[in-house]
C-alpha cells in the first residue's frame, strides 16, 4: 500500500485519485472549494469502466491538514502553482515522488523552485484523458485515461507505473527526461487548446476546415522548431500521426477552452508562454505561436477583468 | 455639372453621394434593399459637419435602369464586386472614370476582368471615413471621410479630385498608380480589421495591451514584406505613424468587425485573402497574417452557415 497525495480533487486528480482508492492504496484527497461536500457525500467518479463511489474518502480543505505522503499526485491546474510551495512542505519528504499530473512546459521546474526537493524527485505525469467535473465532489470520465510518466529517471518511474497499472491506470511509456515528452504533448496542445479558445470551436470544426487544419499543422511545426532549439527532436511524422489521431476523435473541447467557457483562468503561460519563451531563447521564430499566445493573454485577461 | 452614379448607398456611398449632389452635381444612387425607402422618404445624411437630406435623391433598385455617367463611385463591399460587370455595363462607357471606393487589393483588376474598361478609366479610392448605416436610407458620418485618388495617371485623377474638393471632401493625395496606396491601407486594415474580428474588441483596447499591440505592429510589418515583395517600399516609420496615429483616435470599430457583427460577410478576400497570395507569390513568408487570414475565413463560414 501506497499512501497518496492528491493535489486539486478536479477532473484529472479525482480520476487517478479514486482509481487508487479502489485499488487499496490510501488516498488523500486536497479539495479546497468542495470539502464541505465531499466530507459529508464521499467522491463520485463516473466512468463507462465502471463508477467509483468513494463515501469516506479522506479529504481536506487545508494542505497544512494532510499527513506526508509517499507520492504526491498534483493535479490542480498549472495557474495554482504558486501553492505548490507550502503544499509540498505538508505533503513531501526526501523519498517522496512528486509528479506534476499537468500540462504545458516548465512544471517540474516549478515544483523543485517552489520546495527544497531533489530534481529526481519530481517527475512529469503527461495524462491523455477526457473527464469534466460536473459538480462538487463529482467528476464525469468519458474516454481515455493514459497516463505517460517522464522524468527522474526510470526506476522511481518503473515503481510508480507499477501502482497506476495495478490501480487500472494505463501507463503508455515511462522516460527518463521529462521534458521531450512534455514538449509533444505541446505539439497537440497549442494548436488544438488554443484555436478552439480563438475560434471558439472544437477539434473537429478546426479539423473539417482545409485553412484551420492547415493552420494547426503550421503551428505544430513551429512547436517543433522550438524543440529543436532545445536539443528536442520531433519529427515530422510525429505531428502527422497527431493530425490522423484528432481526425478519428469524436468532437472535443480542449481543456482550456473549458476552462475560458467558466470564467476561470486559462493556462496561457504554462501551455503558451513558456515555449514561446524557450523558442526565444533558442533563437527560432515562432510568429504563429506568438500571435496565439498574446491573443490567449488578452482574452485571459479581459475575463477576469469582467 | 459631373453626372455620377453611386454603386452601394451605404456608409461610404451615402456620404460621398450627399456631398456631391449638395454641390450641385446630378448623382445617381443604386439602393437595392433601400430603394423604396430612399424612393418615397429621400436620403438622410447625419454629419457633425452640417447634415444633409435629399428628399428627392435619384434612386433606382436596379442597375439597368441607371443612366450612363461621367464617374462610376463603387462603394458596395467587395464582397459584391461579383455585380460588377452588369453595373459597370449600364452606367459607364469610354469616357466614364470608375472609381473604387473600397478596401482591400485587386478591387480595381476585378473591375476590369468584369467589363470592357480600358486600365487608365479605373482608379482607386482609398477613403479614410468613420460612418455607418443606421437605417434603411439613413447614414450617420461620425468622423474623417477624406480620400486619396490613385492609379489611370494624374490627370484623370486631378479632374476627380477638383469635384470632390468643391462639393467638401478633402483629397488628401492623387497618386499615379493604385497599387502602392492600396498596400499602405493594408498595414492599417490587416491588424486592426483582422485582430478585432478575432478578439472581439476595439482599436482602443488592442493598443492598451502590450502584448496585442506587439501583434499589430508584427502584421503591419508582415505587410510592409508582402509589399516589398511586389516592389512597393513602405517605410518602416510609415508603421510607425499608423501605430501612433491609431493610438490618438478614439475607440474605434473597423468595418470587417461592424460586418461580422450583424452577420454579412466579411471583406476577407480583399483585405486578407489578397496580399496573402501576393506574398505566396512574392516568396514571403507571412506566417501571422495566414493565421489571421484562415481564422477569419473559418469565422466567415461558421457565421454565414448560421
């Protein structure tokens, strides 16, 4: 049995969290806007694999609250990481794992900014999911589930993946750096997460128009010219086979564009900012990933402002 | 005494027309869905400068009907120029000078390719006006209307210029050839027509963001290269002033954002579709402008599908 930390009790942690719990592994879960309710009501996760009712699952509306933990799971979007410090002191010790559950670039760096643990310990947990949150303590799963875990080595990341799999977790790779891995995961994000913000669509409609396809191409190579800047190389065929994956999805709303439809802050510097930033740095022109980026940060900000 | 017809009685057409029909000048009008308005009520043209009505302003619904004139104002969008073979058969022979009075590029080729015109007889128009349409034969003009004269030589363009001087209409130039101004107009319309359709916003709050405005001057150089590619030199201080002249203004609501708006199309071909081209074929790469451009025209569909 493995005791886990579960950073942000949303789509993405409710998931891992109650899958881990099933599998006998004691859970604790940081809830913050839903304590009330999942203190009293337990955690329901639906899921076409079955649902999880989890009544007495252990929650917590302050991080200060929970015990240590041998492997913190944060899933709390990336616009949240300015907690990361003090939830990591509560929750982590010299041998715990701590794997950012997040997407865009520079998380991990966060984390070990944020706290005094070892690069080693922090690794990259690149999840290909589709989940909403529906209501408080209530989390709705729809297809997928995948979870790439990248960084740290691999033998802290061999004895991870062996939990998540024995809890129903599909592990697709385990990679020693984390950071080539989070980098394709960006060539799927930028074009898809950010068109449907800008053009308030879904994967499909982008997919279904010869100029918006051509558009998500362009800035998939633009993230790999990125890369490249940073010693990562993507190659072509990897973009290729993300278009023909995206064409056999059914319609599907990027979690940013979610996140702009609620109000709530999008993850303009984690999934935007940040490669734009390290193209840069590395000298190499990113126009269409700027353009995004500046029109993401002015729709953020505008609504917030309203 | 000039006879003029006046193609589209919109924002622009209106207000060119009243002022020259003021002046004493007989001036046709092709009103379409306005026609029995403007037939039994008149046009009515409000101006800071002096307003002016024409009860009994020379109407017509179709262009067969209208007399052969000395000046041909095209003033409809360009996403009409489709009609301009049967419009500019009825109302211009050799001696008529057609003027297009519209954004974007090609305006004056595609007039053209749709009749038996010689080069010289049509110029371009480049009107810088803050006017809309408010009602059926109902025009407010709100700010600016001066126009520049380009292209058939100067000659042509001076007799043009003199009339329209007389009747109020400032001239701000007579330029040659039609082209060059065509593009200067560009690095204004692109960023600005385009970004606020995008964005959905105004002038005013693009240039109070660091990060858009960075945006509206990157795609104003995009098309400063697109022009050089051609052989027309903007000067970079040419963007410059744009920048700081769009900073005076007031808020302000480029037309493509007025036309998406209330759902008519928008001039995405002119304005955009164009000079991207015109750099494919120049062998410049405008990344954000292609961006912009396939974006508006996916907008455009959506927009007229629903």
């Amino acid at each position: 049995m493995t005791r886990y930390a579960v950073l942000g009790t949303g789509a993405v942690g409710a998931w891992y969290g109650a899958r881990l719990s099933r599998a006998g592994h004691d859970v604790h879960f940081l809830c913050r806007s839903d304590f009330d309710h999942v203190r009293t009501q337990g955690l329901l996760v639906e899921s076409p694999d079955g649902d999880i009712h989890l009544p007495h699952a252990q929650a917590y509306c302050d991080v200060a609250d929970m015990p240590r933990c041998d492997v913190a799971l944060v899933a709390w979007k990336t616009t949240s990481n300015g907690a990361l410090g003090p939830a990591l002191h509560a929750v982590a010790d010299d041998t715990t794992t701590v794997v950012m559950l997040q997407n865009g670039l520079g998380n991990e760096a966060a984390a070990l900014a944020a706290s005094d643990r070892e690069p080693g310990q922090v690794v990259a947990g690149l999840s290909f999911i589709c989940s909403h949150k529906i209501g408080p303590g209530h989390v709705r799963h729809l297809d997928y589930g995948a979870v790439t875990i990248a960084g740290g080595g691999t033998d802290r990341g061999e004895r991870l993946a062996a939990d998540l799999r024995e809890a129903g977790i599909p592990v697709t790779a385990v990679e020693a750096e984390a950071e080539p891995a989070r980098w394709r995961k960006l060539v799927w994000n930028v074009p898809y997460n950010g068109l449907c913000v800008l053009l308030d669509t879904t994967t499909d409609a982008l997919m279904a128009d010869d100029g918006t396809r051509a558009e998500v191409e362009a800035l998939m190579h633009e993230v790999r010219a990125a890369a490249a800047s940073r010693g990562i190389t993507i190659p072509a065929e990897f973009a290729h086979a993300m278009l023909t994956d995206t064409d056999r999805m059914q319609s599907y709303t990027p979690s940013t564009k979610l996140d702009y439809d609620r109000g709530a802050r999008m993850e303009v510097d984690a999934i935007f900012g940040a490669p734009v930033r390290a193209a840069r740095i590395g000298g190499v022109d990113v126009p269409r990933m700027a353009l995004l980026y500046r029109s993401l940060l002015f729709l953020d900000s505008r609504s917030r402002d309203g």
